[in-house]
C-alpha cells in the first residue's frame, strides 16, 4: 500500500467504522423484523390451515418453490387444495372468455378492452395485458 492509502485509511478510520456498524446494526434489525413477521404465516402452515396454505402457496406461485410446497400441500389436503390455489385463476379465465367474446361483437369497446387488460394483468400474462392497455389507449387517451 502506498502511503496515501495508508494516511487516507487512518484519517477515516473512525468514519468508517461508524459506517461499518452502522450497516451491520441496520441489516440485524432488519433481520429481527423479518423473523417476526414471517412466522405469522408459515406458523398457520404448520398447524394444516387450508386456508393458510392457499394464502402462503399464491404468494409463491412465480418462485421455484411452489411445485414442490403444493405437492407437500396435496399430500396433506389432497387434491382439493388446487381449487383454491387456482380456483381464482379459473375464474379469471372464465371471465377472459367472455369478455373476448363481447370483443368480437364489438372491437372498439374501450371499456371491455380495458376489463381485458385488468383480467391479464391478474393472471401474470404482461404481454397480453399490454396489448389491451395499448389498444383501450388509442381509443380513450385519458387510460
């Protein structure tokens, strides 16, 4: 090390330290808070919740974890769990249906242009919901 490094180190050691404990207080505390809200959750999951489960499961739905916890979750509930899992899903696709049903009649509609872009956006498809953004913004500039 040269010795402006040296003299640079030494003249800020107290500022970093400071630093330093400052970063490692706030990354417990952030720890501490996190073990606390977690377990709220995952402590209904433990005791067989159904409803708890289907809560925790959604929430993992985008995440590697979830095919695994839903087999685990199968195993305890059966098959049954994939209706309330899904269930939203199905309901939403449903409705999808329709509303592209009233499309065809009438290709123009901001509002059911709009209700499409909502019901894909629920369902996690990005593209297609903005797709339906992008078409209810020509007609109606204000979306």
């Amino acid at each position: 090390m040269g010795k402006k490094k040296i003299s640079f180190l030494y003249k800020y050691k107290n500022k970093i330290l400071f630093v330093g404990v400052f970063i490692l207080y706030m990354t417990l505390l952030a720890n501490i808070f996190a073990s606390t809200e977690f377990p709220l959750i995952y402590d209904q999951v433990l005791n067989n919740n159904k409803e708890a489960v289907v809560v925790f499961l959604n929430d993992l739905r985008k995440t590697v974890f979830f095919k695994p916890e839903l087999a685990r979750a199968q195993k305890l509930f059966g098959y049954s769990i994939r209706s309330g899992v899904f269930g939203d899903e199905s309901k939403t696709k449903k409705e999808i249906t329709k509303m592209e049903e009233l499309l065809k009649l009438n290709p123009n509609s901001r509002d059911v242009l709009y209700k499409l872009y909502l019901l894909y956006y629920k369902i996690g498809e990005d593209s297609k919901s903005r797709y339906f953004l992008q078409r209810a913004r020509k007609i109606d500039s204000t979306l």
